[in-house]
C-alpha cells in the first residue's frame, strides 16, 4: 500500500491552484499566487477567472507555475464568437491554460454536433496553449454519455480531459474519472497526447491517492506528469502540505 506521505508528494505539484468564487478580487488572486509557491515545491498552476490572468502571470513571472483561466464557464452555452472572444483575451493576457467548458448540454440533448463544432474553433483559438476541455461528468452523468463527450474532446484536440467545473453537486467520481483516463490510454494508442485532470470534491490525500492509483492502473506507471495530470484543486493543497509536515499552508481559497 502506499503510503500518504507518497501520495502527497506526487500530488503536489500536479495541483491547478484553484479559486473561482464570485468574491474573488485582485488580493485574493495574489493571495492564492503567493500559496502556489509552497515550501516544499510549486504546485502546476493556478487556475482563475480570466479577469485576473494579467495579475496573476505578473505575480508568478519569476516561478515555473503556469496560469489557467476558465471560458464558457459554468455552464457550456456561451455562442461561439463570445468563447473566442474570452479565448483571444485570456492569451493575450498571458494565460498559459485554458479550461474550456464542453456543451455537454449538447451531447446530452442533441449528439453533441454543436458541442464538436464549437470545439473544433476553440482548438484553433487556443494557438498552441493548453487546451483543459470540461466534460462535466456529473451532469452527463451515464457512462455512455461521458464517453461520448470523452471523444469528441479527443478527437476536437483537446490536450487534457477534466472531469467537473466544480459548479454542479457531482464532481469527479472514480467511475467518471476511469472512462477518461480509459480515453487518454487508447489516445496514446492512436498517437495522440491526452491528459486527464481530476476536479470537484477532491479535498484529502486518501482521495487524491485513489485517482492517482487509477491512472497508474489504466495509462500505467510512470505516465502520470504535470504534463498528462492534474488535480483541480484548493483545500487538497492544505492537506498536502499537512502531511509533507509544512502545516496547513496560508490562506483561503475555494471552488473545486
């Protein structure tokens, strides 16, 4: 069995620093810069709403921790010109990431032809940044569904697949998250690069070592990277750190 003191340093810096609440200011973003620089190593990247993109790449110029930011977020529905938009915005801000929202309404409702025709554009938009495509398993909820979304975001470039927005009651499940990574294992198979990013109710290192298990299981060992994985997390750094014996690190962020 491994241990937990195992499990948080190879959750460590696989963690997307997460903070998307709606009182969210500059203060907080530079709040949440300054835990991402932790005593025991960087965590991958901090991940906020584009408003705050410019801040926080100004704040983490002199680390190796990138910046995400979200767009047709929460819900999936935004037109495409809007996505785009955010999509132009956001890179020119100097966001490294973007985490893009599916409309897995789409999918649930109509086969997901919208859903692919919008992802086609974003893949385009996103002119070589990482693309971080949100399924939002828990509203697809059947696996059937999921794995159709799962495809539609390989096959549209996706170079991450994640699981919530963190928004809805359900986020990352074990079951959602094996259908994901069963999806980047056959791209890989096919030659394509595809990673998988846990998010929604992952707060522990128990929970955190479950998710990493299942990727060493399904895409096996040594896959799992800041490259290929991530968590999308705030309250599971705390933890983290608690066990590495860094106590429960500063500050408070939430969302995911």
């Amino acid at each position: 069995m491994t241990s937990d003191s195992t499990v948080a340093a190879r959750a460590l810096p696989l963690i997307d620093l997460t903070s998307l609440n709606d009182s969210d200011d500059a203060d907080a973003v530079a709040r949440l810069c300054e835990r991402a620089v932790t005593p025991a190593a960087p965590v991958a990247a901090v991940c906020i709403w584009p408003l705050f993109v410019a801040i926080a790449k100004s704040n983490l110029r002199d680390t190796n921790v990138r910046v995400a930011t979200v767009v047709n977020f929460p819900g999936g529905s935004f037109p495409t010109e809007k996505v785009l938009r955010q999509i132009a915005e956001a890179l020119d801000d100097g966001a490294d990431e973007i985490d893009y929202v599916l409309n897995y309404a789409d999918v649930i409702t109509l086969q997901g032809v919208k859903a692919a025709e919008q992802m086609a554009a974003v893949r385009a938009a996103c002119n070589g940044a990482t693309l971080k495509v949100i399924l939002e398993t828990g509203s697809l909820a059947k696996p059937a569904l999921i794995a159709k979304a799962a495809r539609i975001a390989v096959e549209g470039g996706a170079d991450f697949l994640k699981t919530s927005t963190g928004k809805v009651p359900v986020g990352a499940t074990p079951g959602a998250a094996r259908i994901l990574l069963e999806a980047c294992r056959d791209a890989a198979g096919q030659g394509r690069n595809v990673g998988f990013k846990a998010s929604g109710g992952i707060r522990d290192v128990q929970g955190a070592g479950e998710y990493l298990a299942l990727a060493d299981e399904i895409c096996g060992p040594g896959w799992v990277t800041p490259q290929t994985f991530r968590f999308g997390a705030s309250g599971l750094l705390d933890a983290v750190l608690a066990e590495l014996g860094h106590g429960a690190g500063a500050g408070n962020s939430s969302s995911y």
